[in-house]
C-alpha cells in the first residue's frame, strides 16, 4: 500500500497513468451509475470516480463511504469530459477511475460537517481540533508557521548565530506576569518555575563568549489571555554581544525582509520607519500604532481654554488633557448611533465623549460654548471638513490616550480606512521607569536589565537625579517592533555594568538580599567579564497570525487553549491521583473535582 502521489498533485501529465492514492473522503455524490469522491490530504482534493464498467467491486463498496472515512484508491487517471472541469481546483481538469479501493479506517458520525466547520462554535472545534486541522485554512497557517520558522532559522544561522537550548525548569523570578511552579519531588517544598523568558540564560549566554544566540522557544505566563495571548507561547528569542541598537534592528530588518519574501513573496520595504515613544503616544495614544491610516490625535486644550464649557475647564484645571480625533464623513449619524459612541467611549475608560458636527457650520450641544472662530480653528486642526464631525476626550492624560487609542483603531474599520498589506513601525525611546501609583514606587518600563541610554547612565549613578520626576526623565535603550498595531517583539542593550545594574535594583527598590535571591546568578556572572550586549524577542505566534490574516493566535497553535487556560481536547489541566500529590508534598485546600471549567 504506497501512494504514488499526493491528492493535490495530480496533473493533464499524469493523463493514461496509473497511480494509487490515500487520503480522507471529503465529499461522496452518488449519481446512479457513478460514484464521485472528492478524496482530501494534506496538498489538496482529488476527485475519484467509482464506475461498474471499471471495477464493480470496487463500485459496491463505494456505495458505503462516508464523509473523513480513510480510504486507499488505485486506477487510470483521465481527463474529465469537457463542461465537467473545475478550473479553481489545481487538479480540476483530471478524475482518477478506480480499479481498487480499500478502507484502511472508518470514522464515527462526524460532531459538525467538514464543509461547514468553519461555522461550528470555537468551543466545539477545539474539543475536535484533530477534525479542525484537517480544514484547508488551518493546515496552511501551521504550513507558513513552519516554513516561517525554517526561515528564520536559516537566515540567523548565516549571521553567525548559535542555537542553544535554555531551560524548561528555572527558578522563579517573579517581575512581571504570574510563573507556572512546577513542584520538586526531590526537593520537598520547593518549585521550579516554567520560564516566561530565556531573558537571565540569554544574557549569561553572551557572558559565556558565544555572542550570537538565538532560540525558537516556548515560554509560560500565567497571566489573564485575550485573542493574541496564549498560557504557552513560541519566542523568536536572540542575543548579540558589541553590539548597538543599530545592530539588533539591522539584524531583525534583514530577517523579515526575508521572511515575507520566501514565505509570501511579499516584499517589505527597509529600513522601517520610526517614533519615538512619547511622539507615538501624542499622535496615536499609545506605543503601538496601526500606521496603516491617519484619524491622528490632535491637542485641543488651547483652544477649548478659549471657550465656557465646563467639563474641558475642569480637566484643564485638574492638570488633564483634552485631545480629539476626525470622525470622517460621519456628520449624518444620528444622536443614537453618537450615543452608541459615547457608550463605547466610556467602556474604553472615558467619562463621555463631546461631538461637533461639521454640517451648514458646526452642530452641538457643546457648540454654543465657543466662538466661531475658535470651533474653525479645531476644525482646521483636525483637517475635518464639511460632513465630518469631531471626537473629543478629556480627562487624565492615560485615560484620554487609551480612551481615543482604542476608538481611533474602532473607526478606522468602521470607515474602512485601514489599507492592506503590512507595515512595520519601530518604538524607540521608551523612558526607562514608569511609576506605579498604587505600589508608589517606580518599576522598569521594561525589565529591569534593561541599559539607560548612554548619557543617563551617569546621571542614573549621581546623587542629583534620585527625585522623582529626574528618574522619571531617564530613557532606555530599548525598541519595541510593531506590525499593522500590534507589538510582535520587543527588546533593549542590556545593562552590562555591576555599579549600573546595582543602582536599577536601588531605584526598583529591590534589596540587595532579594536581587541575589532572584537573580544571583546573573550577578555573579557579571562580575567576570561580560560584554555589552543587547537583543530582542519576536512572538511568532503574533507574527504568524498577521502573516496568514487569521483573527486569533489560536489559529495559528496546533493545540491552543481557551481563554480560561483550558485545553477542550485533553482536558488540561485536571485533578490528579492523592498519590500524586503526596509524593510532592502537597495538599489541596479545595475538594478534588470540585472545580469545573466553563467555556
């Protein structure tokens, strides 16, 4: 039993040939004296013709297949009889008539219709995933998916770079989203921690003397998921030594550039363009923008300061920011339809949301508190125009930038303004620390091994910049890389230095004794030699599902989870035996078997 080719392969070449091929049976039409069966593998669908004039054995036991039966077929391959073509199928203008047919495998009634899976709930795909990959989208996205990672593996590998494999069990560091703990038998009381990084390995990898590491690997966090989020997720993880930023983006410019090429024979203009953190977040309201379309945030609180209404006062007072957006051509919506906005608005975080329609002059009820002139010059700053109508936001600076952030992406696809294609943005800049008011203390922006720029360094080890709003002024050497908004990678020249990375610690308000609990052994190894160095991590979940055009990350994972880090296939994670538990040591508070997952 040897195929001789794939379903998909067969050509008018193989016309007069006899070959054999397996696959699963997609669809069965039975018209009286043949049987036709769209027979499906990996490549694609061939159709089979079951015909008594042919094989009357072979014929009869057609009479009992059913869709996902696994079957094996053998015969002559003709060309259809002309008017029965199927020009949209690559093996459309060829049949094979079938001699032999064997079923190596029959299949249950099927949970949902394979032509209709893709209509079946989420839920249900995920508990029957081994049925939902057999869909044709699903095994092309795992199909880029892979051919991405060979890529990319290729392509590092030319530059120098060494795979090393970094450790599934570490130890907890606990500076960001939750750890997965795995207990130690062998170690009463004690848990290794799943790694939401290499980030620790990767650096001491670099003071090992390899200098150029990279990783295709799997990381954990804990942590709550959204569409673009998984428990488990796949890092392109890499690390270069006397290196600069320039390096790090010139490597990674290079690679998607190749990637795009050899995978979608797309070509991705260098270098990308740039923003600076605090540019991207006055322009857009936040570090990730879409650059595929304009509706840019504009500031308004000169000229709302102009006018009597009172909401815009009070925030200006208050130390708050008023900025708007162009709603472009939405003058004719009506008040239910701003009413909707406005309840999307609040659900972004706002207090409301002000409009002045720009129709036969301006329409509001905020109108009246402004002079013509000034709702002009908002008009000419926003380039809104007659049948436009503009958004305002005001309240704190955070709320105002998230709030018009999430309804700028909102109507740029309700207008349909977003364009096609890719487009690469790098952030730079970042400012080293963000304060956290709830801890009142200052954390990293991004982690805590993360190098100031060049001239801060020195007024980061002075006396003179120990205030709050002077640590606040410090930047980063780090850049983050987006891709039609969303982040796909981030990473930053690491802090090399001893006194440098001390004083991080000092300002994180992390202890001496709980920097060498945590992370000892990075310091240690700083101690012998290490060189600058820097890198980055890509998500190529992230990166894959923009390059296929899928909605979720989950559809680019063989095996994902629910959003409640549920596997619906495996049932993981489950209750395990007492045994278990006390061969580790551990007790349940909560009753076996009384949690129950929901979907």
């Amino acid at each position: 039993m040897v195929r001789d080719k794939w379903c998909g392969e067969i050509r008018e070449s193989d016309i007069g040939s006899n070959m054999s091929l397996a696959g699963w049976v997609f669809r069965r039409r039975d018209h009286g004296g043949l049987i036709f069966v769209d027979l499906r593998d990996r490549s694609g669908i061939a159709q089979v013709v079951f015909s008594p004039d042919v094989s009357k054995e072979a014929h009869e036991l057609a009479h009992d297949l059913r869709g996902e039966f696994v079957i094996f077929v053998s015969g002559e391959v003709r060309r259809r009889p002309e008017g029965t073509e199927n020009p949209n199928l690559p093996t459309g203008m060829v049949e094979l008539y079938a001699k032999k047919l064997e079923v190596l495998n029959e299949a249950a009634p099927l949970p949902f219709p394979m032509e209709e899976a893709s209509e079946a709930s989420e839920s249900l795909r995920l508990k029957y995933r081994y049925l939902d990959m057999r869909r044709p989208e699903l095994q092309h996205n795992l199909i880029v998916r892979h051919r991405a990672a060979k890529v990319i593996r290729d392509y590092l590998d030319e530059k120098g770079f060494i795979e090393v494999e970094t450790p599934m069990l570490t130890k907890s560091t606990p500076e960001g989203a939750r750890d997965y703990l795995v207990p130690s038998r062998l170690n009463p009381g004690h848990f290794y921690a799943l790694p939401q990084s290499p980030q620790l390995f990767k650096q001491i990898l670099m003071v090992s003397g390899l200098e150029r590491y990279f990783q295709v690997v799997k990381c954990f966090r804990d942590e709550d998921l959204r569409a673009d989020r998984q428990p488990e997720f796949t890092q392109i993880d890499m690390e270069m030594s006397f290196v600069d930023r320039e390096d790090v983006i010139a490597v990674i410019e290079g690679m998607i550039k190749r990637l795009f090429k050899n995978v979608l024979d797309v070509e991705i203009g260098v270098p990308f363009e740039r923003l600076g953190f605090k540019e991207s977040m006055e322009r857009f309201g936040n570090d990730k923008p879409d650059m595929r379309f304009g509706l840019e945030l504009k500031e308004m609180a000169d000229l709302a300061a102009k006018g009597t209404f009172k909401v815009f006062l009070d925030a200006i007072r208050s130390g708050g920011r008023i900025k708007a957006i162009n709603a472009k051509g939405m003058a004719g919506i009506s008040r239910k339809e701003i009413d909707v906005l406005t309840e999307e608005a609040q659900s972004f975080g706002a207090k409301g949301l002000a409009w002045i329609k720009v129709k036969n002059g301006f329409e509001s009820p905020i109108a009246k508190f402004f002079p013509e002139e000034i709702l002009r010059q908002m008009a000419e700053r926003l380039e809104a125009s007659e049948g436009d109508m503009m958004l305002f936001v005001a309240d704190r600076e955070k709320v105002v930038h998230d709030a018009l952030s999430r309804m700028r992406l909102e109507l740029g696809k309700r207008l349909n303004l977003i364009k096609d294609g890719f487009k690469f943005l790098w952030v730079t800049d970042y400012p080293l620390l963000e304060w956290v008011e709830e801890e009142e203390r200052f954390a990293a922006m991004h982690h805590p091994f993360t190098s100031p720029m060049d001239g801060d360094i020195e007024k980061m080890l002075s006396e003179d910049i120990s205030d709050r709003e002077g640590l606040a002024s410090l930047k980063a050497r780090a850049y983050d890389i987006v891709l039609n908004g969303c982040e796909i990678g981030g990473g930053s020249i690491r802090i090399h230095r001893m006194d440098v990375q001390k004083k991080m610690f000092e300002i994180l308000k992390i202890s001496e004794d709980e920097a060498k609990l945590k992370f000892g052994f990075l310091l240690d190894a700083l101690e012998y030699g290490a060189p600058p160095h820097g890198g980055i991590a890509l998500g190529l979940d992230r990166l894959v599902m923009l390059m296929v055009g899928a909605h979720s990350i989950r559809d680019v994972i063989a095996f994902p989870k629910t959003q409640k880090a549920v596997c619906l296939m495996s049932g993981a994670p489950s209750t395990v035996e007492q045994k278990q538990m006390r061969e580790l040591n551990i007790k349940v508070d909560i009753p076996l078997g009384s949690v129950k997952f929901s979907v």
